[in-house]
C-alpha cells in the first residue's frame, strides 16, 4: 500500500473500528483489480462512496435530524433521506460539501 494512501485511511477514521472496516474495504477493491500497491485514488474512490462512515460521524458530533435540518437550512424529511442513504448522490454530495465547510465532517 503506497504511504499516501496509508495517510489518507488514518485521515478519515476516527475509531479503530473505522480504520479496520476502512482497510478491509480498501484492501477487497485493492484484490478484486488487482491493483497493487494499492494506490490512494483507490482509498479515495472508497472512502468517498462510505455514506455510513461520515453520517457516523455527524451523530457522534451531537447532529441530530432537528439540528441538522436547521445548521443546513433544509427539511426535516431531506434530513431523513440522507442518514438512510436514499437521498439523490447530487443532493447528497451537495449536503456533504455544506458539512465539510462547515467543519462537521
């Protein structure tokens, strides 16, 4: 595994837990195309698509539905959608970029 794509696995977890589902995930993508060393544009590709990692994130920052829905200026429903992963990939990375602005990401 190239360091840079090391860096970025310790970048985005936050428990130890994460960085073992992260490496697990990595590592699956990284056997599945046979790419090796496994390179950090593949973590990136991973890590970006791993809705579940940063909703955790949200709520473990004391981000409930309520709250949200008022930091991001949006329904209570949108809010929803977007913790069950059923919200458009547009929207939703619309809503991810506001988060990360923000600092809450």
């Amino acid at each position: 595994m190239q360091p840079e794509a090391i860096d970025l696995i310790a970048e985005r977890s936050t428990t130890a837990l994460q960085i073992h589902e992260h490496l697990a995930k990595v590592l699956e993508a990284g056997h599945a195309t046979a790419e090796r060393p496994i390179s950090a544009a593949l973590v990136e590709s991973i890590l970006t698509n791993d809705h579940s990692a940063w909703v955790a994130s949200i709520t473990r920052h004391g981000y409930d539905v309520r709250s949200l829905s008022d930091f991001l200026n949006i329904k209570q429903a949108e809010v929803k959608q977007l913790f069950a992963g059923q919200m458009d990939p547009m929207r939703e990375q619309e809503l991810g970029e506001q988060l990360k602005v923000a600092g809450c990401q």
